[in-house]
C-alpha cells in the first residue's frame, strides 16, 4: 500500500519540474471529440492535494468545453533545461470569491485588467490523476506519477 509520505514526495517532484515554468498548454475535448489547446499561466504551484488552479473568463469557451468533459490535460515545457511535463486529470469551475481572493496575484491584471472585481472572472481547478515527465539531465526514459493511485491519508 502507498503511504501519503509517498504521495507528498510524488507532488514534491512535480513542484519541482514545474517551478520555474509559468505557461502550460492547456487541453481541452471539444464536443466534436477533437482537442483544442491554449496557453495559461499557473496560479502558483500544485497544492499539496495534487490540485493546479487558473484564472479563466467565465464565458470561455474553455469552460464550455469542460463543462462537456472535465478529462484535461496541462503541458509544461522548458526547452533550456530539457525537461516537459504532461499532467492529466479533471477540470472544474470555481467561482468562490474567498479561493479567487486567496489565489490572486496582481501579474495577473495584465489579463484581468479589473482584478478581482472582473465580473466574469472564476478560478478552473486541475485535479491531477497523473503526469508524465521527460527529464534529461537523468534520463531520456519517461517516468510516472500516479496520483489517483496513492493514498491521501
């Protein structure tokens, strides 16, 4: 059985990998079944439940597409240090001012020019199941987290 020790070592090295990298591919199923990605800036780093949040409009179509399938995917790159980063897992919309207030950082005005007060703006919450992660200042060969299968007590 895994403990929450190796969960919590797990998400260590997923907030590692992704520190330094701000923008992460986020895809999305359409309803035709198609993918369709677009680029967000994490807001801060994965919690310790496993758990990456973005700012988003309300009216995206983002959301729309998630509200048809919650499956996701955020891809992370840096080119520089040779590493990418794939984590799949859920999507949800949050619109609880409490979380969007505690989640808030002022370099995102450039895209919600009336922070917090953007009658449009709520927080999409990544639940993630899993990441597969290329690092190859270690190795070529692909690791694995699965988060869906280690234990949160």
């Amino acid at each position: 059985m895994t403990t929450s020790t190796d969960r919590n070592q797990q998400i260590q090295k997923l907030r590692e990998l992704i520190a330094d990298i701000d923008c992460g591919m986020l895809t999305t199923v359409e309803e035709d079944g198609s993918l369709h990605s677009c680029p967000m800036s994490k807001n801060g780093e994965i919690t310790s439940e496993g758990t990456l949040w973005f700012f988003i409009y309300r009216s995206s179509h983002k959301v729309a597409e998630i509200e048809h399938n919650q499956q996701v995917n955020v891809s992370f790159s840096s080119a520089d240090q040779q590493q990418y980063i794939s984590l799949s897992g859920t999507a949800q919309l949050v619109q609880d001012r409490d979380t969007m207030q505690e989640k808030w950082e002022s370099k995102l005005q450039t895209w919600f020019p009336k922070g917090l007060d953007e009658p449009d703006i709520a927080l999409l919450k990544v639940n993630i199941n899993k990441a597969d992660y290329w690092d190859s200042r270690t190795s070529f060969k692909a690791q694995t987290i699965n988060l869906s299968t280690l234990s949160s007590r």
